[in-house]
C-alpha cells in the first residue's frame, strides 16, 4: 500500500472518526444539559473516581507541580514522577487558558483521534484491500462483548460484574469514550507497530529511534502498557526471521534499542512502586484481581472463533504482520489475566 493515505481514505477516515466521537460524546452532552438546581453532573458517565483523580492532578500541573502525589489522602508521602500526562495535561490547560474540566475533554477529542487514526493506518498496512481494512478498523473499534448474556444467565454485578461493564482498556470504544490518557497510550502503540513494520520492510532506522521516543512517553502515561507492543515488535522480528529462514543481526540491534530505551523508567518506576515504604503500600492495595476465564469467555465471544482461526494461519504461514497482531493479543490477555 501507499505510505500516505490517499485523499479518499482520509475522508472516509475523518467521517468514521467524527461519527465515534459525536456518538461516545453523547452521555456527556446530555449530564450537562439534564443539571439544575438540584442535579449536578459529575463530569462523567463511568469510573467518576478515577476522573476526579484525573483532575486533581491537572490542578497539579496547572499550579506548576510536575511530581505526582495523591490529592484524597492526609497521610504524608513523597512525590514521585509518575503518570505524568494528566499533570503535563494541567500545565497545558494553564498555557491555553482554559478550565481543567474543558482540557480534559478536548484532549478526549483530540486522543481520540490520534488513536483511531493510528489503528486505521496499521490496519491500512496490514490488509491490502480497503473494504478488509476498513472492517477490520470498525471491528477494533467498535467491537464489543456479549457479557450481557452472563446477566440474563443470572451472572451477578456484584461482587464481578462482565467486564463488558468495567475492563474499560479491554474494549477500544470504550477507552476512546472515557479517558484521554487510554487513547493516547493506543495512538503510541498502534503508532509504534506501524513504523516497525514500516522498518521491516524498508531498513529505515529512523523508524526504530522514533519508537524509542514513543517507547519511554507511553511508560509517562501507564508503566507497562508497551509490554504488550513489545511483544507484538518481537513476534514481526520472528515471523520475519522464520520467514527468510535467517536472523538479521541489524534487527537484534533494533529490538535491543527499543528494549533500552524502556529501561530507565522501568528501573525508576519498580524502585518507586516495589521499594519506596509508601508507593509500595500503595501498589499493594491498588491491585485489582483478575475474573474468572470464563468471564473473559463471554467478554469477548462474538470474536473467539475468528480470532483463533486467524491465530492459527499466523502460526502457520510466517507474516510479520499477522504475527505481530497474534503476539499482542496473546500478551494482552496473558498480562491482564
């Protein structure tokens, strides 16, 4: 395929991406328009701690602090850079002159684009023909579980709902509707696999350093949400390797680059999280233990049948691209789990 997307696709693109956004806007146009004088709208339709998390540390950042500390507790406790985007969001805010609330929601936009357009070009790359593309990128997007089968089964909401209803990153739609901070770590990602797929092909290093930027920036957002795209970089080098019967040293030279530049955070944030006497107290009792498999059974079941048989021809014939998409849903749900 072209490396620039043809003006038809851009339009198709801009229309499909503006109707997602118009419609997961919705909840949050109609809480503000149903508030009087005694109803209040919070600001959001799901997970209203978490977003009041959110804005306490863009009024952080929009006083000029850069280091994360928690905002709902009285307990004295050090500083630590971490989870920086919704801070770095705050000094935004400040510098455009606008209101943390109205910030956070542009950025929802504006992330939100980001990330459908990054996941419209792999899926560009990966499928030759556009009508396969472009049902690909509305399944990514718009794909969702059958979760509301275990309720009618008799499946409680208490004390585990479906995830359907609350593994906000499990589904694209969902995390694009909610948090600007998902669909940025998205866009990285898909980002990410695209220009080393882009590198496979073409030997640009370039590319390479550039996912070494973006590498690190998304460790800023979430610690370990790349591991999944390391992965995913690792199976293309494979699959590639597998397929020309020899390894490329040039490629190891890469993979161990990304692999690098990962590191110093990752150091960082272990020490702080694992050793430091409050984070580590704090990690301990932020865990969130996984469901049954058979919740995520029925989370994802329209999609097991197809996405088994197309793990399987990736497995059998060595694409790098196919294999790559198989190693990232492989870890994905073996690190959620």
């Amino acid at each position: 395929m072209k490396k620039n997307l043809s003006r038809q696709d851009l339009t198709w693109f801009s229309a499909a991406a503006l109707l997602v956004m118009t419609f997961i806007s919705i909840p949050f146009w109609v809480g503000r328009a149903s508030q009087n004088g005694d109803l209040l709208f919070r600001g959001t339709y799901f997970d209203e701690s978490d977003y009041a998390v959110h804005l306490s540390m863009m009024q952080a950042g929009r006083m000029g602090e850069w280091a994360y500390q928690m905002r709902f507790t009285d307990e004295e406790h050090p500083a630590a850079y971490l989870r920086m985007f919704y801070i770095a969001l705050g000094h935004f805010s400040k510098r455009i002159g606008l209101d943390v609330e109205t910030t956070f929601h542009l950025a929802r936009w504006l992330s939100g684009f980001a990330a459908l357009y990054a996941i419209y070009r792999l899926c560009r790359k990966i499928f030759a023909e556009t009508n396969l593309a472009r049902a690909a990128f509305s399944l990514a997007v718009l794909g969702a579980g059958a979760g509301w089968l275990q309720l009618l089964l008799g499946a409680p909401l208490e004390p585990i709902s479906p995830i359907d209803f609350w593994l906000i990153d499990a589904y694209v739609f969902f995390s694009v509707s909610l948090f600007p901070a998902f669909s940025f770590t998205l866009a990285l990602m898909a980002g990410s696999l695209n220009l080393f797929l882009d590198y496979l092909e073409s030997g640009k290093m370039r590319n390479v350093l550039l996912v070494c930027l973006l590498a690190p920036l998304s460790q800023t957002v979430n610690p370990i949400a790349f591991a999944v795209m390391d992965a995913a970089i690792a199976g293309a080098a494979l699959a590639l390797w597998r397929k020309n019967r020899k390894v490329e040293s040039h490629h190891i030279a890469a993979l161990a680059l990304i692999a690098f530049s990962q590191a110093p955070l990752l150091v960082y944030n272990f020490l702080i999280l694992s050793r430091d006497p409050f984070w580590s107290q704090f990690t301990l009792q932020n865990q969130t233990l996984s469901p049954p498999p058979l919740f995520y059974f029925w989370g994802f079941a329209p999609f097991w049948l197809f996405a088994l048989g197309g793990i399987f021809l990736a497995l059998r014939e060595p694409n790098p691209k196919f294999l790559a998409l198989t190693a990232w849903a492989a870890s994905g749900f073996a690190f959620a789990y």
